[in-house]
C-alpha cells in the first residue's frame, strides 16, 4: 500500500477500511483497462472458473502463502540494522494514516491486505509484466515468440529480464513513502515476478503479497497495541 496517500483526516473506521480496499482495487481496476487498451488479457495467468482445478488452486494457494516467509524474513532481519534509512521505516507505524489503517480490526486488515494483493498484482504482473515480455523488436533484430498467454519459459531472456526490471520498478515507485521503502518495494517487485514466472501463473504472487501484508499489519498492530498496554 502507499501510506503517503491519506484518506481524509478523522473520519470513521467504517470508512477507512472502504476507503483503503477501494483504493487498492482501483489500481487493478486501472491495471484492467491498460490491459484493454493495449490490447492484453491481464487475466490470462488466471484460471477461468468454469476450467478450475481445484488441486491446482489449492497448491498455488500454498505456494503463494510459503512464499511469503521469506519477505517476512528478510524484512525482519533489516529492520535490524542500525541506519538511519532504516529508523525511518520503524516510524512508519508512528505516521497518522499507518495509525488510523492499524486501528482496524484483524478482519479488515486481512481483507485489506486481499484488494492490495489483488489490486497491485492484477496491474503490474498481470498487465505490465505480460505486455513488456511480448513486446516485439522493431527492427527485426529479435526474434521474440512469447505471447500473452504463453508459458514464460519461452520469452526471449534479456526481453523477460527487462520486463520484470521495468514492472517491478513501477511497482516499487508505486510505494514513494521513502528512497529505501521504493527501492524495497522492487525488489519485492522482482520477487512477485519470478513466482509468476517460475509458476507461469498469477495466483501465487497475489497469495504471496496478501499474506505479506497481512502478516505485516498485524505484527504492527500486535506492537502498538503491546506498547499502549505497557504505558
């Protein structure tokens, strides 16, 4: 999410939470119609549900949850680092807007954390990523077959490479709280991407980044609730 987008100031809970979960939906919604207009099925990495295979989803779900730990790991283990870039991600929490988001409920969060993952994933791994690895060279140079739809695995390498590197750092300038908290998010970006390549589908990062999210709105509302509790 980005947090340097307020909602109006004091307004009731009921319409935080609708506020955030129409905010990251209309990312996916805008993701949907670049798709449309550049002529890409965003959904295309996503199974049809007359087509599903309940098993399959099932092991995407997992996989997406799994993949979440290692995020929550290494976003762990920065935190601390002692530097000054790093001190000021720990104030986020302390941020008016990260304070009214936290003060909902558990269920609101998760719900939250639901429309950002599908919402942000829908616009850069289904739209952007796709749309920059199908791109064809103008000048007849490359030879590249990957269509939207297409498994990734038959992407021209250095194409594949320069859309995820292009996606993802949209992606990261998407989250302009801090210079770190962006470079961060790319790097998240380039993980989201590689599930999705690695899968050839767009369930598991949209599993994986609810999940992050998730368990992150929690442990800092956990940490607030702990600090008021102690003082």
């Amino acid at each position: 999410m980005n947090e340097e987008t307020p909602p109006p100031e004091d307004v009731p809970d009921d319409f935080l939470f609708v506020w955030a979960c129409g905010f990251e939906l209309a990312i996916g919604l805008a993701g949907l119609l670049l798709a449309w207009f550049l002529g890409v099925d965003a959904r295309a990495y996503l199974g049809r549900i007359d087509k599903l295979a309940w098993k399959s989803v099932a092991i995407e779900l997992g996989i997406g949850a799994l993949a979440s730990i290692p995020m929550l790991i290494a976003i762990s283990l920065l935190m601390k680092i002692p530097h000054e870039a790093i001190d000021a991600l720990k104030r986020l929490s302390d941020a008016p807007t990260m304070k009214a988001l936290l003060s909902l409920s558990p269920a609101e969060l998760l719900t939250v954390s639901i429309c950002a993952g599908i919402g942000e994933e829908l616009a850069f791994r289904g739209c952007l990523l796709p749309w920059l690895t199908a791109v064809q060279d103008a000048t007849g140079q490359i030879d590249n077959p990957f269509q939207v739809g297409d498994s990734f695995s038959v992407a021209v390498p250095g194409v594949l490479v320069a859309a995820v590197l292009v996606s993802s750092i949209g992606f990261g300038l998407l989250h302009p709280i801090t210079k770190l908290y962006v470079f961060i998010a790319s790097l998240m970006g380039i993980y989201f991407a590689a599930l999705m390549i690695a899968t050839d589908s767009l369930l598991v990062p949209i599993v994986a980044h609810a999940v992050y999210d998730a368990a992150q709105f929690l442990i800092a509302k956990r940490e607030i609730e702990a600090e008021a509790a102690g003082a």
